[in-house]
C-alpha cells in the first residue's frame, strides 16, 4: 500500500456574545435559570418575525475581515427545515447559499512551523435549544434557542489530529481576543463538526470522507481524529477500503471510538430556501470600514510584537498570548516600563500560580500592573531583595495592601546618621538606666536596643543598633 495521509476539514460552531439574541429581543445569555432568556419568538409561536441583530451582523463582518474573507455586496437568510425537540420552529435559520464570507485564509501556529487554513465560507445562523437528559426524562432549555452562531467552514487542508486543534485554538484566540465570543468550550460555546478522510501520499485525488457530528472538547477533536485514521487506515491496509462509507458517525466518549450515525442515502434532505421573512441586506463599503477600525491587533502579529520589539523568545511569547488577558496585563507592565522579561517572569511564574492555586481570574486579581510595578521599581533600586519581594507579593495579595505601604513597613532602618540621633536621643532620656548600666547591670543593653525597635516599630537594622549603642555606652 502506498503511504498515505490524512485530511480534514472542519466546521466550526462558535456562539457569540451580544446583548440579545440574534433574531429575537430575549437576552443573549443561557447558562442562568432555565427558560428565563425566552421570548415568544424562541419558542417558535406561530405569528412571531425575526428581526436581525445588528451587533450580531457587525461581528460577523468583522471575523470575516480578520479571515481575509470576500464579503459579498448582499446578504441574507435560508431555511434549513427539520424537525427535532429542540428546534420548535421546524426550521434553522442559517446561511446556505449567501453566506457573510468565503475563501478566507488565516495562518495557525502548528508549534514547530506555522501553516496557511483555508475558510470555504463563514456564516451566522441561530443556535438551537438545548436538551436535559435525565434517566426518566428530556427536559428542555429555551435559553439558548436563538443565541447567535458563526459557523466557519475550512477547506480540507488540515493533516493531523494536532493541526486541527492547533486551528481550534488559533480561531478560539482570534474570537476572544476581537471579543466576538468568549469561546469557552467549558460552557460549550465551541462545537465542531470533523471531516476525515486518508490519501495516497502522491496523489491529487481526495479519499471518501466521514463527517463525525458535534464534538465539544479540543481532547475529544484529537481523539476522534486520530481514531478515524487509524479505521480507515487499517481498513485500507486489509483492502477493505470500500467499506469507507461517506457517511456521518459520532463519537462515543465512552470507548474513544467514532459509531455510525447514518449513511449517505440515509442523508437529511433539508429542503433549503431562502428565508421569507427577512429581507435581503446591503452591505455598504463604508461600513465595512467602520468595521475594520474595530480589528484589534490579532494573536499572532502581538506575538511578533513581543519578538521583534520586546526581544522575548517564540517560545515565551507564546505562552503569553495564549490567553488574552495575560496578553494585556503583559502589554500594560510593559508599557508603564517594566522590563519585559521581569513583567514575563512576574506573569509565568508568581501571577499564574496563583490564579491557578486560588482559581481566580486576572480580571479579579488585585495586582494590577501599577501596583506590580510598586515591587519590581523597588528591586531595581537594591531597597528589596527578591525573596523579600516575593513574600510582599504574597502578603499583598493575603491582605489586599499595596506594596508601597508593605515595602515603606518593612525597608530596615540602616541609616547610621539617623540610628545615631534617633539613639542619643533615646539614651538622653534614660539617664538613670546609662548610670545603672555603668554600675554594672550590663542586661539593660536589651532594654536599650528594645527602646531603639520601639521607637522605629522594629525597623532598625538590629546589627547597627547594637554597634552604635556598645559605642554610646562604653565611651
Ligand atoms: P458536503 O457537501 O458533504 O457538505 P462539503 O464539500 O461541503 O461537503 O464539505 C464539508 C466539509 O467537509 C468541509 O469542511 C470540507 O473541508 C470537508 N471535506 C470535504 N471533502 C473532504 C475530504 N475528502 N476529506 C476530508 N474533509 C473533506
Ligand atoms: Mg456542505
């Protein structure tokens, strides 16, 4: 057999974020009290209309831009009809045959080299509802019905399990970091649809391909992958290659292996049609770029920042722009002037052990970049060693204290003009224990090095203290 290769193409389901859903006025926001986000429209009473959410459109627009995709100069809506507990009205709302963009690119970081993906099409549509199973029954959560989707569809140009997530987590980052979608596969906000099919190595001709439907865990992508391979590879090697069927399987969680849904012919007929009760949308030029001004600085070309310009390696770079919020604390140290290498080690190190132990957010972490700022000035300086600034670090965030006032407490006092007048001072008062100290009750020394901590709230530097006395007192 000759060697052979894998390719996939995925579809990716990503929910956005907005304030209302994205043809209804019911707030866009499901993982709350079941059936409260609901509007008549939700639940597909008849003699209800949709009506287009702009904020909904405007982000859209603005992913297919970052996906270098064309859009078209009209858009509108299609009917995909069946019927399933979850979808009242009978039918989806999507994009079929005019979608928001087509033939985009974007290049994902593979680890070692990076790659081009190409985008067939990005379309909005609305998400369903959402199932319960319990064992004696379906209970069912009209929050979601109506919450916006992107539906992002590649090419089949994808080679492995590990390029696939590498896609995954490449858009995921896009999405939160453009603030399109908190992209939070946790809250099954990501759900994607994989296309899996083997190759002749040398050859042009693509091989039969399977859909596996709905897989909602990078881990779970990975495995269905890497499992469909391997059937069709084995399959292919026992010349059994014609029971490849084009067929649509799902995954089992439970014995990591892909089980066959249905066969082509067995395929849903969806009866498409261009949407009746939305009209046809023009989209202008000016605003697209009233669209454009809104693309922030992307994953990648920030990470190229931190090479280029803060002289981090692509490694440490990285790991910074894996998530966005430590991207913008990274950015906000660095831009107060903190060395970028000490806001780095500050970052991976102290701040995200941290948030890991107390399993926080940077959003709530009380260390903002300018009180950080507050201990590392101070290690510059030579006031604090590091360890000392580590336990500030700690008693800060234990007691919600800013550094200065931790550092100013706990800076010893070493100033030997200073420890001098404040300790003639002190001896000028205690007369009568000099004289008593003279005639020989030589355990008072404590009881004056304990005046001198009094005095200083235990900040004199013990060693000078007790020098500068022996000298007062023996002359
Ligand atoms: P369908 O007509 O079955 O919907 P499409 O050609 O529209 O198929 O492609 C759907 C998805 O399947 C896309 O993500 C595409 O990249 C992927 N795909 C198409 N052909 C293959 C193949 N031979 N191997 C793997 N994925 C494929
Ligand atoms: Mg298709």
């Amino acid at each position: 057999m000759n060697k052979q290769k894998a390719v996939i193409g995925l579809e990716m389901h990503c929910e956005m974020t907005s304030n209302s859903k994205v043809f209804s006025k019911a707030r866009n926001s499901y993982n709350e009290l079941a059936n409260d986000n609901v509007v008549a429209l939700d639940m597909g009473f008849p003699g209800t209309l949709p009506t287009l959410n702009k904020e909904c459109v405007r982000k859209a627009i603005l992913m297919s831009k970052v996906l270098n995709c064309e859009i078209p100069e009209y858009f509108y809506f299609d009917r995909k009809n069946y019927y399933y507990p979850d979808l009242p009205k009978g039918y989806q709302i999507t994009q079929m045959h005019n979608p928001i963009g087509v033939n985009g690119s974007v290049i994902i970081d593979c680890g070692d080299y990076e790659k081009e993906v190409f985008i067939h099409d990005i379309h909005l549509e609305e998400d369903s509802a959402s199932l319960d199973h319990y064992s004696d029954a379906t209970l069912i959560d009209y929050n979601r019905s109506g919450v916006p989707l992107l539906e992002l569809v590649t090419e089949p140009c994808l080679n492995s399990a590990d390029e696939a997530v590498a896609f995954l987590e490449e858009m995921r980052r896009i999405y939160q970091y453009c603030d399109v979608s908190e992209a939070d596969t946790k809250k099954g906000q990501i759900r994607c649809d994989i296309n899996v099919s083997i190759m002749d190595e040398d050859s042009n001709i693509l091989g039969t391909k399977v859909e596996i439907k709905n897989v909602n865990s990078f881990a779970n992508v990975k495995e269905t992958i890497n499992y469909e391979i391997k059937r069709q590879t084995e399959l292919k090697e026992l010349g059994r290659y014609n029971e490849v069927e084009q067929e649509t399987r799902r995954f089992d969680e439970e014995t990591g292996t892909t089980i066959r849904m249905r066969g082509k012919v067995d395929a849903i007929d969806y009866k498409y049609f261009v949407e009746p009760n939305l009209p046809k949308y023009k989209i202008t030029s000016e605003y697209i770029k009233s669209i454009e001004k809104d693309i922030p600085l992307l994953p990648r070309d920030r990470k190229l920042k931190y090479i280029n310009d803060y002289m981090l390696s692509n490694h440490d770079a990285s790991l910074i722009i894996k998530d966005k919020e430590y991207a913008n604390y990274f950015e906000e140290c660095v831009n107060i002037g903190i060395e970028p290498k000490i806001a780095f080690n500050w970052l991976l190190v102290n701040i995200v052990s941290y948030l890991k132990r107390n399993d926080i957010s940077l959003k709530g972490f009380y260390l903002k970049p300018q009180l950080l700022k507050q201990i590392t000035d101070k290690i510059d300086d030579n006031t604090i060693s590091s360890k000392q600034a580590k336990e500030i670090f700690n008693e800060c965030l234990e007691k919600n204290i800013e550094p200065k006032i931790l550092i100013s407490n706990n800076i010893q006092l070493s100033d030997i003009v200073e420890l001098e007048k404040l300790i003639a001072n002190i001896l000028l008062n205690n007369q009568k224990q000099i004289e008593d100290y003279k005639n020989g009750k030589t355990n008072l020394f404590d009881y004056f090095v304990g005046q001198v901590m009094k005095e200083t709230k235990g900040k004199a530097n013990p060693v000078i203290t007790k020098e500068i006395l022996k000298d007062k007192l023996n002359s």
